[in-house]
C-alpha cells in the first residue's frame, strides 16, 4: 500500500520535506512505519533528537499508536505539543451562565501569532418551515470535558494552534440563546480558519452531547444525520 506521510517542524525540517510517499506491505502498523521512515537520515537524525517522542495522526485527527494497523492513506508525525505552550479551555455551560466573548478574545490573543477565529452557535428559530420553541441538550457528565480536551489538543497538534477553546451548553436553550462557543489560535488565516471548522465538525459528530429540538409540530431527536419525531411533549426546561 502506498502512505503519504505528513512531517510537521523539526520532524519536516530535518527532513527536509513536509511530506513523504512510503510503499509498505498491507496490514502494517505504524511501527513499520516508523521503521521505514528512519531510512530517511534526517528523519531517523530528528527521530533521535526528541528522543522518539512523536505524536501520530490519522487523516481524520484521530490519535494512533505504534500498534495500529495502519488504514488511512494519510498520516501525519509531528513532536508533541511544547509543554504549556498551547492554550487549551474546555467547559459545559448551563442554562443561566453568560459567556463572555470578549473575554475569549482577549485571553486568545494573549497567545496568538497573528490570527484568531471565534464560532458562536445560537439557538435559530424556524428549521424546515417550522418555529422552533427552544432545544435541550443531553450530554455524558462523565464524558465530555475529557472529550473535549482530547479534541483540543489534537486540533492544535495537528494545525499548529498556539490557543483552542472549546465550550458547549447543556440543558435548555431558548431561541436566540448560545449554544456552542469555539475559538481558535494561531499564525495566520491559513492555520487558523480551517481549524476552526474542522474543530465544529469534530465537536458536534464526535462529543456526547445529544440535541432534542421541540418545534410547534413536536419533539425531534437529532442523532447523527437522522431526525426521529415522537409525540408532541411539552419542552423540558430546566
């Protein structure tokens, strides 16, 4: 099978080579590899400076071990993030908590390099023709945050952030009212935006978190790419 290797800092340096083709047997693990990649000297030379300690990525940013056998097409190698270096906030907000974008901003540029990007999503008030009365979010206490952060600190391995934030509500949300808060940053547009919206996408597909909206006609679950009506029930909201 044919693996196109994506090398990030001192890893691409030394090799001089932000990415690299390797032809390995089918059913390798990423130990193969690793060991087919020292036979790139500078690699194997920058493989030895940080003492082997690399982080590696599927193309869809999920964390791989040595063990794995390898299904992507795509990996990507990087060092791990500089202890500290990265900014990382992760929080569940209920229903009667503010959050301060302002103050998101401002604690992000403390730690950008030229660029930040903030989504706030809210609660709209019609979808398919129909008013929506409000939305009321489940979520895995025990689960979540832990989630959260693993997303974070992949996001940022993987895009080069200096900052990441991410915050959900849970509980009942009116129409107009918050409901997810990300931020993002980093050098430039080009890190930043694109991480952005995959850190989205990767919050709502990935995160136990479940969305019940209750429209005029009704009470919808909201799993996946699927809507399951049931009976009209009036809104929980607290």
């Amino acid at each position: 099978m044919i693996v196109r290797v994506k090398l990030y800092s001192i890893l691409r340096d030394y090799t001089g080579s932000s990415e690299l083709t390797i032809e390995i047997p089918d059913g390798s693990r990423i130990e193969d590899l690793i060991r087919a990649l020292k036979g790139f000297d500078g690699f194997n030379k920058a493989y030895s400076i940080i003492g082997g300690s690399i982080l590696v990525l599927s193309d869809d940013g999920y964390r791989l071990d040595l063990s794995d056998t390898i299904k992507s097409k795509v990996i990507h190698i990087m060092p791990p993030p500089s202890g500290g270096s990265v900014h990382i906030e992760v929080g569940i907000l209920r229903s009667g908590e503010d959050f301060n974008i302002s103050s998101l901003e401002y604690r992000l540029s403390r730690v950008s390099q030229g660029a930040i990007a903030v989504f706030v999503g809210y609660v709209k008030e019609y979808n398919m023709g129909e008013k929506v009365k409000g939305l009321y979010y489940e979520h895995s206490d025990g689960l979540v945050l832990k989630i959260f952060r693993r997303i974070a600190e992949e996001q940022a391995s993987k895009w080069g952030l200096t900052g990441i934030a991410i915050y959900h509500y849970v509980g009942w949300r009116s129409v107009g009212e918050k409901t997810m808060i990300i931020g993002v940053a980093g050098g430039s547009r080009k890190n930043v935006i694109p991480a952005l919206a995959e850190t989205i996408d990767r919050v709502k597909s990935e995160s136990p978190i479940w969305k019940i909206e209750y429209r005029e006609s009704g009470k919808y679950y909201i799993l996946g790419d699927r809507i399951i009506k049931i009976e009209i029930v009036e809104p929980q909201t607290s």
